[in-house]
C-alpha cells in the first residue's frame, strides 16, 4: 500500500556513446497508493493545505471561523450541501499542537458547541456541531532542509527533523506515505532558495512533489515563476492559508485552499486525503484569493519586529 520514492540515473541530451562522460539527470518517482479498501462515500472535500494552530488563537474563533469560511467557498464554487471542510494542520519541531487536540478529544473537552467525533486514525481528528456539518483536522509536518528551503508533508504525525538535505526530506515524507509540498512563503523562493527549487521542479515526476500558494501572497500581484514551471511539469498546486502567530489569524484558515473529488472514507480521512492526492493527475480547482497589500505590510512587520514577545508557541 505505500509508495516508494527512487532516484534514475540517465544519459542526458547530448551525450554520447564514445564521449566517455554523461550528464547524469535525476529523477524522483513515486509509486500510487492504492485504495483505501474501506466503505466510503463520493463528496467534494474543500481543503486548506496550511494551517497551523497558534497558542494565541482563540479555539472557538479558530474553529467557527474555518466552519464558515468553507461554507462561503462552497457556495461561491457551488458544491453540494453535503461538501466538508478540512484543514491540515502543520506542526514544526517541537510544537504539538494537533497532538493537544488530540488530548482534548480524549478527555471529553469540547471546543464550545463543536463536539469531537471519532476517527479511526490518530492522524486525524473530527468536529461536528447541530446544523454545521463536519470538520476534519488532518495531522501535517513542516520542515526546513539543509538549504533554508520549507517544506510541508500532508496527513503526516511523525516528527521529521529539520536541516536534512531537500531530496533526502522528500524521500523521507514518502517513506512515511505523506504528501510533500513545497510551500510559498515571503522571500522564500528568492535568489539561491529560487535555484533551489527551480532545480528539483525541472527533474521532478509529476506526483512526486507537490507546491503549495499562500492566502499570505499579495493577491494582485504576479506570481512567482515557479508556479509556471509547476504547471508546465504537471506538478499540482495545494493552496492553504498559512495563519501567522497573531490573534486575528484565527479568522483565516480555510479561505484559501483546493477542492478534492472522489471516494472519501468519513472516518479515515487521513488515509482518504492520502489516497486521492496520490492518484491526483489533473489540477484541483482552487479557491481563495491572496491578502491585500496593507495585510502583507502589517503582517512582514509584525512577523520581523513585534511577535517574539507576543505569542507563545505549542510545546
């Protein structure tokens, strides 16, 4: 049932049998999951592949606002009345947020008037109230590589170390059945860290890796060049939020994100979400637009000067 992840070596263009030297191109492959062999139902999944819990976040806020925020995408997209909403929740080393979740769930605490419902998996958590539907939380993992590059692994509870080098991190979130995807964030794809990823988008098999755009991109402005590499490689884009450690991020996740079609199993939604980005082979429709040019402006400068002292972190 998992997927493998290898590295081909092949003669590139221009090289010769009687040359004696090759340039050696490398190529990340990864094998389907199959089917997750369980009852499920066929419904339209909107997913916010980015979002993340701060300590300073109000949890009835956080919750009641994703609830809403995916209600108002599935009636701008259309979707049917059943269509739910689920936020990947990413946790960097040493935080534990989904894991604190988690113990809440276990101890009978609710989150106000959202009341946790079962799972069969502890990757992923379920909040269901009178009249709202249902929320899933799916386990995520964030990570920075050895070249200062971010990268997310989706439906993922194990801890992956940060510093490892970018391909060895990928070849990691497979092992573990994850999905990677290298995320958009301020400044992170410029210069060096630009080659970086430019580098690994030219070589990479579609469905070996993912990208992911931000609700924190200013939403007017042209996008970073790597979003049409990504798509001339057929390499999908898995939009989400990506909340900053403020109060009123809190509003934020589930604004900005993608819609998944197919089977999805209501009680594996981890597996489920596993199982379809796998197989994906054509580009979600996204919904979502970017922040205004006043939020980014306050955002960076908060973020740069006023959050050390402000917000605690999970751990």
């Amino acid at each position: 049932m998992g997927r493998r992840i290898a590295v081909r070596s092949s003669p590139g263009v221009g090289s010769s049998a009687g040359s004696g030297t090759a340039t050696i191109q490398h190529r990340i492959i990864m094998q389907p999951v199959k089917a997750v062999g369980r009852e499920d139902v066929r419904t339209p999944l909107l997913v916010d592949a980015h979002a993340h819990v701060h300590a300073c976040f109000d949890l009835c806020d956080f919750v009641g606002s994703a609830c809403d925020n995916f209600e108002a995408a599935k009636t701008a997209l259309q979707l049917p009345a059943v269509s739910e909403g689920c936020l990947i929740l990413m946790e960097s080393n040493g935080s534990r947020a989904f894991a604190a979740l988690g113990e809440r769930a276990a101890t009978g605490k609710n989150i106000g008037p959202w009341q946790f419902v079962p799972t069969d998996e502890e990757d992923s958590l379920a909040l269901a109230t009178s009249g709202r539907g249902t929320l899933f939380l799916v386990a995520g993992q964030q990570m920075a590589t050895r070249e200062g590059v971010e990268v997310l692994a989706l439906a993922c509870d194990r801890e992956i170390p940060d510093g490892m080098a970018l391909r060895d991190t990928i070849e990691q979130i497979h092992a573990l059945e994850a999905i990677p995807v290298l995320p958009w964030g301020f400044g992170k794809w410029w210069f060096r860290r630009y080659k970086i990823v430019r580098d690994l988008l030219q070589v990479a098999e579609p469905g070996s890796v993912f990208i992911g755009d931000s609700a924190g991109r200013l939403g007017w402005a042209p996008r970073s060049r790597i979003f049409a590499l990504a798509s001339s490689r057929g390499i999908l884009n898995l939009p989400g939020t990506d909340p900053l450690p403020f109060p009123n991020q809190a509003k934020k996740p589930g604004r900005f994100g993608f819609v998944l079609e197919g089977r999805f199993e209501h009680r594996r939604p981890a597996a489920g979400i596993r199982d379809l980005l796998c197989n994906l082979v054509e580009q979600p429709s996204t919904y979502g637009r970017g922040d205004s040019l006043p939020t980014v402006l306050r955002s960076q400068v908060a973020m740069h000067f006023g959050r050390r002292g402000a917000v605690e972190s999970w751990r």
